[in-house]
C-alpha cells in the first residue's frame, strides 16, 4: 500500500547494528526526497519510547510507517512496538516487489533490502543513460551495479571496517580491539606500532577493496559510472574512491520514501 504524496510518513532502515528514522512531510516536486528530521537507535536493545518523543507533535498511530529491514528481530520488535499503538494509516515492512527497480538477479528477494533501496535512490539521482556504483559503508560493505536503464545488476559485500576490526581481535590471541569511529583523519599507510598498523589495514583495506571492485564493475562501459556513497564510514572516504563520488547522507530512507510514494 502507498501513501499519498502530501502525507506524511516516516522511514526506517533497519540495519545489522542501528536502526535509521526519518520523517518526511511530503513528496517533493522533483528529485530525492530528503527527511526533514532523522533518529538513529541501536537495532536491538533501544528504548523505542524514544520514537514516540521523536515523533511528536504527532502521534505514532497518525503516521504512516515504511520499514527496510536486514535485521529480523530487530523490524519484528518495532513493528510489534508499533502495532501496540494501534496505528491507523499502514504499517509496511517492505520487500523487493515493492520498489520501483528493476532487478536483473534469478531471486531479488533474496537480495538485502538495504541495497535495492539504495538503488531506487540512486535511479533518482544519476544522470539518464548513465551508470551508476552505489556503495553503502556500514556493518557491512556494498557495492551494487545499476545499469544504463538503471537496473540493479548485482555486486559484491564484504565486511565492513568495524566487522573487520572485531574479528582480528577475536580470532587472534593479542591483536587489540581498534576503535575505528574514532579516527578523525585518514590513517598514515605506515604503522610504527601494531594499533597503528591495525588502523591502517582496516582503513586502507576498505578502500582499496572498495576501489578495486569499482574498476572491475564498471571495466568496459562506454561511459564511466556515477558514484554514490551512503553509510556511516562513506563522509570520510568518499574522495579517495572516485574523484566524482557523492556523499549521499540517508540514501536508504530517501529509497523508502520514494518505494511509499512510487
């Protein structure tokens, strides 16, 4: 079920370690919707009595609610919460069939919601007849192909910085826990002691990995592709990918405002 364009509606992405609020007031005239106000949560453990501080002046039940989720428990528990409020427009936990995207894979449902959602954005922002990578730095890494009709034609994960810093940790005996959200600046390539060292693989391994995946994706296409960026490590690494790259800063909730609105 849609929304109707003037009507308000909140977006979440629920992802695999936060959960993204945005409200939006209304479909704009052209180009990506973008919430007027957001809230971030952990996905599981969060005192969802927040939400409804969030929310206010309105009420949860006179909202329009559009879920993305990658994290089961996590959407049931909200959609429960929600449903608790007996809320009177929908509550839509939303699935590949939903979006207006064209996905050229044997199972778009099997595909995480949080990249199609990506590419419905992304369609919204790239020039026509253009290609485009989108690339979503978060828990995990994404890095998804759209076509020149803009097509979602798949692409590759990997593990996210945060991921990748926590397993070195806990699959050695003394590599230390690195706190990557702490960096202010890109990292010098040349660790003098092993923290530093540490912030450098997870640092520059990220984006050589994400750059290598970009070159092979887009290899042989008459134009070179647009870049988008989203997530939560994609503000600082945004010009080290692609001279052109695009921060986008809530690309997954604009992708669900546009699916309610569609």
């Amino acid at each position: 079920m849609t929304v109707p364009a003037a009507a308000p509606m909140v977006a979440v992405d629920v992802g695999n370690s936060r959960m993204k609020f945005g409200l939006f007031e209304c479909a704009p005239a052209e180009g990506l919707p973008a919430p007027c106000r957001t809230l971030d949560l952990p996905a599981l453990g969060a005192d969802l009595a927040a939400v409804s501080a969030w929310a206010l002046p309105r009420q949860v039940s006179e909202i329009a609610w559009y879920v993305g989720s990658v994290h089961r428990a996590a959407s049931t528990r909200l959609v429960d919460w929600l449903q608790s409020h007996n809320t009177q427009p929908p509550i839509t936990l939303l699935a590949s069939i939903d979006l207006p995207l064209v996905v050229s894979l044997e199972r778009p449902d099997m595909v995480g919601i949080d990249r199609l959602l990506d590419g419905v954005a992304a369609n919204m922002l790239r020039e026509r007849g253009r290609a485009a990578v989108v690339i979503d730095l978060g828990t995990a890494i994404t890095v998804d192909l759209l076509s020149e009709d803009g097509t979602f034609l798949g692409g590759a994960i990997l593990p996210g910085i945060g991921m990748s810093a926590r397993a070195l940790h806990e699959f050695t005996d003394l590599l230390p826990l690195i706190d990557m959200t702490a960096l202010a600046a890109p990292p010098p390539a040349l660790g003098m002691a092993t923290r530093e060292a540490l912030c450098s693989g997870l640092y520059w391994g990220a984006v050589g990995g994400v750059r290598e995946l970009i070159g092979r994706l887009t290899a042989g296409r008459d134009r070179p592709p647009q870049v988008f960026l989203s997530g939560g490590a994609a503000a600082s690494v945004a010009g080290l990918l692609s001279d052109e790259g695009v921060y986008v800063p809530h690309l997954t909730l604009s992708g669900i405002a546009l699916a309610a609105w569609r």
